[in-house]
C-alpha cells in the first residue's frame, strides 16, 4: 500500500512540475524573417540589394519578441508587441553603430520603424503602418 501511495504522489509531484514548465508561445504567421519590399521612395531593387529585412523568429515571451533587423550595414535590434486588433508596439531599437558608405536607407527606417503602430497580415505580407499613413511592407523570406 505504501508503494501505491508513493508512486501516486510521485506521479502528481511530476505533473505539477511538467505543468508549470515554461513553454515559448509561437505564432508561425508572424514570427519569421521578412524581406523589406515597399518603404517610402527606396525601389525594390535597392531594397533587394541591400538585403533589408527584419527577423520575429526570436521567442516570444509574455507577448514581445525580441526581433533584429539589417538595411545593409548595420544589425538593428528591438522589441515588438502585437497585439489584438492590428495593433503592434516597437520600442528599444538600437543598432551597432559601423560607418557605412550608404546609410540612406539605415538612417530612414531606423526613424520610422519605432514610430509604426498598426500591423496586418495577407497571405506571405506582412504590412506595418503608423497614423498618419505611412508604411513598410515585407513578404516572408520563406515564400517563393
């Protein structure tokens, strides 16, 4: 009898610890790498060229992911909340800090990347957009 109550206390015991475990949350739809294709007056070529793009394949944790981007020279960093209805939140962007020789698009999207406050996503595009209408627009790099 002794036995029996050990092993079910036991097997409680683990499925306490099993059950309070931390489990990443995922969102396939938008946690991947995103290429930049539409951003102000800066052509799709020169976008492609410089390899723009952000990456939301970290963790998510209590909602914010840690996420990285690159325009070409630099590694920018942030964290990004989306949130129910559309809305999204970048705050703590920041980047390395290498002299480049064209910063041009470096230097317009690190301006208004934190200022983006509304997301959508349609099929493989991820469209991020502020108040006053202005907007980046990415496809997802694992698209063809």
């Amino acid at each position: 009898m002794k036995k029996i109550r050990l092993s079910f206390f036991a097997i409680l015991l683990l499925g306490a610890v099993v059950s309070c475990s931390s489990v990443p949350e995922k969102n396939p739809a938008l946690q991947r790498q995103w290429m930049l294709i539409s951003f102000k007056n800066f052509s799709k070529e020169e976008l492609v060229k410089n390899k723009a793009e952000i990456n939301l394949t970290g963790t998510m944790e209590k909602g914010k992911i840690r996420g990285g981007a690159n325009m070409g020279c630099n590694s920018i960093f942030f964290t990004s909340e989306f949130k129910s209805g559309g809305k999204v939140k970048i705050s703590g962007v920041g980047s390395t800090l290498k002299a480049c020789q064209n910063m041009e698009l470096e230097t317009a999207f690190s301006q208004k990347f934190d200022e983006m406050t509304n997301y959508s996503i349609e099929g493989h595009f991820l469209t991020l957009s502020d108040d006053s209408g202005n907007s980046m627009k990415f496809v997802a790099a694992d698209w063809d």
